[in-house]
C-alpha cells in the first residue's frame, strides 16, 4: 500500500495531466481569417509609420592609423620599382610618372598627417580632399599620355 501512493499514484496524475488533453478526442475549430485593414476615413491625412530609431553608441570608436602611412610608402614604391624595370614605357613617360608618383605620396603624407580619428567630419574632409588631389595627379597624367601617345 505504501508504495501505492509514493510511486504509482503520483506516476497516473502525472500521466494523466499530460496526456489527458491527447486523448480527449477534441478537434480544433476552425481558424477564424484576420479582419482586413480599415480603409482610410476621406479628409483625414494618411500618416506614415515611424521610422526606425538609430541605434545610440556607447563607448567610444578607436582606430588606429598608425600603419597608413608606412602602407601608402610600400604602395608607391612598389609602383615605382614596377614601372622603372618596364623597358615597354619610354624612359621620359617613366621619368614624369615617377615624379608624379613622388607628388602624390608628398599630397598623401600632408593628408595623412591631418587625419584625426576622434573627428570623422574632419577626416572624411581631409580624406575627400586627399581623393581630389590624388584625381588630379592622375587625370594630368592621363592627358601627358595622350599627347604622349600622339607623338
């Protein structure tokens, strides 16, 4: 008797609590559709929906230029080393890219050296700006190589 109720007794109201809404036979009724949308009241002005909020950020962004300017020396110079080994450009094309090769990287390490990460207004300026010149250099360049190309 005593093991009636510390095993068996517990073991079907458990059973049956579980299993007794599976064996009742009941079907669901049928799903009842969503109402539609309301149509908009004439004279009342449609008002969109908010947009998002931005997320807020917290803390403070850190980078770390401190490697930009040596990669810019290595990607000039090794502009500077492929051209100067090309004996296909003639040597006075390979004497006035080289030096505006050398202007750029002066124009690039003035920029660089105005970057401030902790103000991005200031370093999308100087970094515009520094796109701008870069866009000159190469855009004079390509109009000596025209007139290159025509002699």
């Amino acid at each position: 008797m005593n093991k009636l109720f510390t095993t068996v007794l517990p073991s079907v109201m458990v059973g049956a609590l579980l299993f007794g809404s599976a064996l009742s036979g009941a079907q669901p009724g049928t799903p009842v559709p969503p109402t539609p949308p309301t149509a908009p009241v004439p004279g009342s002005p449609a008002m969109p929906p908010k947009p998002p909020k931005a997320p807020k950020l917290k803390g403070h962004i850190n980078i770390d230029l401190g490697d930009l300017d040596q990669m810019v020396d290595e990607q000039i110079e090794n502009a500077l080393e492929a051209i100067g080994d090309n004996d296909q450009i003639p040597e006075h094309v390979r004497e006035s890219l080289k030096k505006r090769l050398e202007k750029v990287r002066v124009k690039v390490k003035a920029r660089i050296g105005k970057l401030s990460p902790q103000d991005f207004d200031k370093m999308g300026e100087e970094l515009g700006k520094m796109g701008d010149e870069i866009g000159a250099e190469m855009d004079q360049f390509g109009k000596d190589m025209d007139k290159w190309g025509k002699d």
